[in-house]
C-alpha cells in the first residue's frame, strides 16, 4: 500500500513539470500562392500553438518539426518564434524553392 501511494505521487508531481511551449509561426508565401498557401491556415500568414512540454529540449524539437515546411511549392519560408515557459523567444526556420 505504500508503495501504490509512493508510485501515485511520483505520478503527479512528474506531470506537474510539464511547462507551456508556445510557439508562433509566420508563413511566406510564394508569390501569387499566397491563397493555397495560407488556405489550411484560415487565410492567416501568422498563427500560434501551445503544447505542453517537458522541458526547453522538447520545446525546441517541436518548434524544429514544425517549421518544416511539408507543402512545397506554396511556401518559400516557415519560421517558429518559440518559448518555454515564458522563457527567451529562440527560432527555428526552413525555406523550400517555389515550384
């Protein structure tokens, strides 16, 4: 029983250190795609995320995966203004060749 009581509070406190990672994503269009490219993004250039993370390392990750663009040929540039828990603003980017 104490063990199961032990193993409970490791459980809540573990979850407690997950942090808030927010990330805001501005999108360059190719010129004359900017339609297709911002369509999935109701019409927006800029949009922002939040997810929970375990720490900065895992906040950068995410920020990393997201700023790839996966829809070439609309997009020349993505980048991710990233930060954890209300921490310095750090970026990730990508650029792609307009088809």
């Amino acid at each position: 029983m104490k063990n199961l009581i032990v193993l409970g509070l490791l459980i809540i406190s573990s979850t407690s250190f997950a942090g808030e990672c927010v990330m805001k994503i501005k999108r360059e269009a190719c010129p004359g795609k900017e339609e297709a490219a911002f369509k999935p993004y109701d019409g927006k250039q800029e949009t922002e995320e939040k997810n929970k993370a375990g720490d900065a390392a895992a906040c950068k990750k995410m920020a990393e995966k997201t700023s790839k663009i996966v829809r070439k040929g609309t997009l020349i540039k993505k980048t991710v203004t990233y930060t954890f828990d209300g921490g310095a603003a750090l970026t990730a980017s990508n650029t792609s060749p307009c088809k």
